[in-house]
C-alpha cells in the first residue's frame, strides 16, 4: 500500500468535482454534492488530486501504519 494517501479538508472543498475527474484510480468522489471524501483503500497518494484542487482543500498525508 502507498505509504501516503489524499486527505480533504472538507470546510476548504467547494465540491467542483475536479480532483473526482483527475483520480487515475477513481479514489476520490464528491460526496452527495457536498465536499469530496477519498476512498483510502483506492488511493495511491499520486497527488494529482491535491494538484489540480482550486481550493487547495487536499493535502497528501502519511498513512499510519495498519496493524
Ligand atoms: S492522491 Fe492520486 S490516487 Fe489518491 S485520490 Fe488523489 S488523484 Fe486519486
Ligand atoms: S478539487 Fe478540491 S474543491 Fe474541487 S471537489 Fe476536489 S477537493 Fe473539493
């Protein structure tokens, strides 16, 4: 598993859905129109998210480590 992974902060997103249409690996989905929330398990902390983000609402952040 990538050792970071995509983290919204969700007062921050104005749900444009641009990181949704970015995700190479259909992590990240604006959810119910209301701010986008990243499926953890799918993401692969690539960034490209975070990248294209207009709010500058996604950071990367260091996955804990999963016992
Ligand atoms: S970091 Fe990459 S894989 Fe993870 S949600 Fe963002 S675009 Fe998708
Ligand atoms: S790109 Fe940024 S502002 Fe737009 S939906 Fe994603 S997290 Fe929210």
């Amino acid at each position: 598993m990538a050792k970071k992974s995509a983290f919204v902060s969700e007062g921050g997103c104005v749900a444009c859905g641009a990181c949704e249409n970015e995700c190479p690996r259909d992590a990240v989905a604006v959810w119910r129109g209301c701010f986008a929330k990243i499926n953890r398990e799918k993401c692969i902390g690539c960034g490209l998210c975070a990248r294209v983000c207009p709010a500058n609402a996604i950071s990367l952040v260091k996955r804990e480590v999963e016992a």
